[in-house]
C-alpha cells in the first residue's frame, strides 16, 4: 500500500513549483490553432483518493482540451455495450509507433494495435456511432455521470478545428473501412472522434472521474457500477503497455502506472486501490506527452513508492 504522506496537498504544491521552474522544455500541440494558442505556462496536478478526498495544486481546477485520455472513456463504453466483440476489431498489443502512425494498420489488415492509439480508438468510436443513437450525447453524458457534474462540454472550436486538420486520422479511418473494420460512414465516425478528443475537463475532473479504474469498476463515493472488475483490470492493463503511445515502455520503467496521456497536455495515472493522479501542462515531448506533467507523476510515484510493479 502507498504511503499516505501527512499532507499530500503540500507535496502537490511543491510539485507543481519543481515543475515551473523546470527549464522551458517542449512545445504546445500545434496541429490546430485552438490548442496552439494555449497558454504554456499552466500546471496541475489533482489526486482522487478511494476515500473520495480530492488534493490538488496549481492550475488544477482550469479546463483543458482532454484529446486523447477521452480513448480511455470510449473504450469503456463500448466495452459495456458490445463485451468480447471489442476485440476482435482492435487488438492489445503495444504499437512501438507514434499515436498517429498508419504503417501498421495496413500489414495487419486494418486491425489496430491497441484502443488507445488513433486508429485504436477511431474503430472504438466506429463502436459507439454504430450502437448508439446519438453517439456523441452518451460520451458527454457517461463522462458527466462518472464526474458527477453537468458542466463538462466539448471546446466547439476545437472540434471544428480538428475536423479541418483531420487528414491523417480520415486515412487512418478509410484504411481501415477498405478491410471492412469501419461500419459506419467515415465521417460519421470522425465526427464523434473529433468530438470526443475535444471535450474539455480539468485535472480534478479527470482524477474523480476516472477512480473506477482504481477500485475494480466502481465509483467509490457513489458506489455505481461503472464496468466489471474484469474490464477494469483489462483497460489498465492495455494502459500500462500503450497509453504512453511509443514512451510507455519507457514510463512503465520509470513511473509503473497504468496512465494514459493526451496533446492537449494532461495525464491520468490510474493507482490500482488508491486513486488516480491527473496532471496537465501544455508544453509536449516528442512523443506527444507533456513534459511537466510527466515530470510531476514520475516524482509523485517515486515519493509514494506507487509503482505496481
Ligand atoms: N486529436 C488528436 C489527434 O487525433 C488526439 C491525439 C492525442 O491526444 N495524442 O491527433
């Protein structure tokens, strides 16, 4: 079990001032204008405890842009909604490649490497649009049920934004609707993938949000049964071998936590029976984590000795 330091919220705070005073180190997503106007300066950091406690410092309560770690909540929807046929659409093997990478889809016949890739979590919301009648209502209204707050949305110049930018991911999704893994029209599907990376959180948001995974399926203050313990186990598992995309490897060496990370500069660091850790600056590495971010929950595991490992 972790150690519960006596004042967790000083450690965050002190994190956070380690973390600005870092030297300037990698840039904000550019890809679109929405998120290269950010301002790169913001940092933090919250802690979900099991207990329902909530520790947070600096920028914690901002919105940002949650872009990739919305994969995590796709996912689990659709693995409420359609059990084992998940996988055989998408398999759970680590890429090795960048998050946008398409080599691999076309040797493997247009079955992704895992859901928390692009392609990955474009067949996963090929998933819901086919399921779901209004696709993009039930992931804004799971993810408010999992926050317990109805005051999360989609930035909609974003979503505009990554639709206009959208030529690689609209590869990745008619590559693969050639091999017959896309059932909806491609645009259809992109519509909601757009959506989904655009939904804006906070880090406390996030880290309540996401507690379920820490403590086998279930919402721990409400104790709603949010997907099976089973499912649990399974996401985290895939996280620790690819939510870092081609650093997970890396950060399984160094941080030991299931955490999924997204360009907009947050991470969700799942802490099986103690919490979730979010963390969020914009500025990136190059492998699309950010670099503050990174730094706050690798220091934070080390000093909590939280490695599952
Ligand atoms: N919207 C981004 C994209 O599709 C999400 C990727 C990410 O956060 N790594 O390229």
């Amino acid at each position: 079990t972790p150690k519960q330091p006596s004042n967790l919220s000083l450690l965050l705070q002190s994190l956070v001032e380690q973390a600005r005073q870092l030297p300037e180190q990698g840039k904000v997503a550019d890809y679109i204008p929405a998120l290269a106007a950010v301002a790169p300066e913001q940092t933090g950091i919250a802690v979900a405890t099991l207990d329902g406690q909530l520790h947070t410092a600096g920028d914690s309560s901002q919105n940002f842009s949650i872009q990739s770690v919305s994969k995590i909540f796709g996912l689990v929807l659709a693995m409420n909604r359609l059990e084992e046929e998940v996988w055989q659409r998408v398999h759970m093997e680590p890429s090795g490649q960048p998050f946008n990478s398409i080599v691999q889809l076309e040797w493997e016949h247009g079955i992704p490497r895992n859901p928390f890739i692009n392609a990955g979590a474009i067949v996963v919301a090929d998933m819901l649009v086919s399921h779901y009648s209004a696709s993009k209502a039930a992931l804004l209204n799971f993810i408010r049920k999992l926050a317990g707050t109805e005051q999360i949305w989609a930035d909609s110049e974003v979503y505009q934004s990554e639709k206009e930018h959208g030529n690689r991911n609209a590869a990745l999704a008619y590559l693969m609707k050639s091999f017959g893994n896309i059932e909806a029209e491609v645009p259809q599907v992109l519509d909601h993938y757009f959506y989904q990376c655009a939904v804006e959180m906070s880090c406390e948001q996030l880290a309540s949000s996401l507690v379920f995974l820490a403590n086998r399926g279930v919402q721990p203050v409400t104790e709603q049964l949010i997907c099976s313990r089973r499912d649990a186990h399974r996401v985290n598992a895939i996280l620790s071998t690819s939510g870092m995309y081609d650093q997970s490897g890396e950060f399984a060496f160094t941080v030991g936590l299931p955490a999924k990370s997204g360009v907009g500069g947050g991470i969700a660091a799942i802490v099986p029976n103690y919490g979730v850790i979010a963390a969020w600056s914009p500025r990136l590495n190059s492998f699309g984590n950010s670099c503050r971010a990174m730094f706050m929950v690798t220091r934070l595991a080390e000093q909590l000795g939280l490695s599952v490992y």
